[in-house]
C-alpha cells in the first residue's frame, strides 16, 4: 500500500515541555522510515508569533544526516521558553537517561 499517495505523512512539531529533555524521542523517526511517509515540519515561532507548517522531508535512514537537516529547519525558530527546548537529537544507541551512559 503506498502510504504517501493515500495522504498519510508524519508530523514533527518543535514544543517545549514543563521540564526540559536532553533529546528528542525517536519513535516518529523510525515509524516513518518503516512505512515510507515524509516528516512534516511544523513549527510555532513565538517572538514572530508564526505558525507553519512548510517544510516536509523524505528521509534517508542516515540518521546524522536526516537530524542534521531538521536542526537546520529549527535553528531559527523559537518557542514561548526557549530554555526548555531539547537538544535536537536522538539519546544514543543502547544508552538509558540516568545510567551515565
């Protein structure tokens, strides 16, 4: 079945959570890989008070290269607290938050 021609794509959207995380959470990255679907870009920018969504992105399974370009997409984009936007980047393989590793 081919996802894109029935309209399915998955959506990323830049959002700051109450307590700040050190990385983005992989699931959406390894769900559209597997099923093929772009990643729409969505952002709010809050200083310009900007919602969109413009950007979507076929992704290569090159995982430095494919978060590359999405921190690309991010940099200037700015949420209502940007202290408590995450790195933008995936926990490292085989590594657990609160092991040290």
């Amino acid at each position: 079945m081919d996802l894109v021609a029935y309209g399915f794509v998955c959506w990323l959207i830049l959002y700051s959570y109450r307590i700040r995380a050190d990385h983005w959470k992989s699931g959406f990255y390894h769900l559209a890989l597997a099923t093929g679907v772009p990643v729409g870009l969505a952002y709010i920018d809050y200083p310009s008070r900007r919602v969109g969504l413009d950007t979507f992105l076929d992704l290569s399974g090159d995982e430095a290269r494919d978060m590359a370009r999405i921190r690309a997409y991010y940099a200037d984009k700015r949420g209502r607290n940007p202290a408590q936007q995450s790195d933008i980047r995936f926990l490292r393989s085989g590594a657990r938050a609160g092991n040290g590793t």
